[in-house]
C-alpha cells in the first residue's frame, strides 16, 4: 500500500490503541491502520503512516501532542476529546474505526472550495428567485392598492385591517413564496461530499 496517495488522516484512541482512517483527495478509498498508543514502537508507526497526508485531525491525547510537537500546528489539527470526540460519540458515532474514518471525512470537507453549480443547478436557483421576486411584487401591488384605499378616504374597518396586515407581512424576515409545481427539476447530489457524509453517517449509527 502506498499511502502517498492518502491526504487526509483521522485518528481516533480506544484505551491504549489507535485507530487510523487514511482518504485519498476525494475523500475516498479509505485505509486503517491501528496499534498502540503508548509504546515507543506504536508511537514511531503512527509517525511513520502521518508522513504523507497533508492534514491530520487527532484529539488532544498525549499520543496527539506528540503529533502536534512533530508536524506542528500547520498540518495537524487537535480537537479536544471532551469537547469533540464525546459529542461525537454521543450523537452516535462509534469509537474507533468509524470515529477515525468520520473525522478524517470532517477534516476533508473542511478544506473543500465551494461548489461551482452547474447550468442545471443555475436554472433551479434563477427559478426559485424569480419566485421569490414574485411574491415580493404581488404584495407591494396589494399594499399600494390599500394604500390608495385608505388616501381616498375608504376607512371601512376591513380596509383598515387588511393594510395593517400588509404593513406586518412587508415587515418580516422572509416573504413566504408560494407553493406551486417547482419550474426547474430538484437538484440531485448523490455523488456530492455531503451527499456521502450524510449516508456515512446514517451507517455509523
């Protein structure tokens, strides 16, 4: 195994052992390796396989500070085991081989640029928009036509009311668009990094 083509690492620590998850640059074909953490001799191993990834993210552990003392802050990433890993676990990551592989899959995505959409993705974001513009003219036609309403001295309890409802919608965060068959097809990711996180995750559980 050549483990120069692995650029991510994520290490997890059960007891006195060491779990390794190497991923390549896409994030893919993952690689374990495991020993102890608290020998010399298992200590030099784990040294040896974090030559070649780029970045590394451990958790605050002495075998982690001897991590971040040998390749320093640039490459390596501690998060701390309480803080973190806990959490982690709690919300139901298994310790071990599934921890080393989710932290190595957090660390990729945290060095991802942001996705270029495609023409297909572009027309579904113009298409939501122009929605959203819609709704936006609808309501100032409605409110400029009470408006006018209530000038020409149409003071009429109902009118009254319905501009004051107006004047609280136009005030609000969002402008509700509304429901209606969507003009452009769903965007699917199925290969996307977050696509595969969340159904790695779903397995982890």
């Amino acid at each position: 195994m050549q483990t120069n083509t692995y650029r991510y690492a994520g290490l997890d620590e059960v007891g006195k052992q060491y779990v390794l998850c190497l991923l390549d640059e896409r994030g893919k074909n993952p690689h374990y390796y495991q020993g102890r953490s608290d020998t010399m001799k298992g200590q030099e191993k784990c040294l040896g396989l974090l030559k070649a990834p780029r970045k590394v993210l451990a958790a605050s552990t002495p075998l982690g500070l001897l991590l971040l003392a040998t390749f320093g802050e640039e490459k390596l990433m501690l998060k701390g085991e309480d803080e973190h890993y806990a959490i982690w676990e709690r919300a139901g990551v298994e310790r071990g081989r599934k921890m080393a592989r989710f932290t190595a899959l957090l660390l990729f995505s945290s060095f991802q640029s942001p996705k270029i959409l495609d023409e297909r993705e572009k027309h579904h974001l113009l298409a939501m928009q122009g929605e959203a513009m819609e709704s936006i003219r609808l309501l100032g036609d409605e409110s400029q036509r009470s408006l006018d309403s209530l000038l020409k001295g149409k003071e009429e309890s109902s009118v009254v009311d319905k501009a004051l409802c107006l004047e609280v919608k136009s005030r609000q965060d969002g402008i509700a668009v509304p429901e209606k068959v969507p003009t452009a097809p769903p965007i699917q990711e199925e290969d996307s990094f977050f696509s595969r996180l969340y159904h790695t995750l779903q397995k982890l559980k």
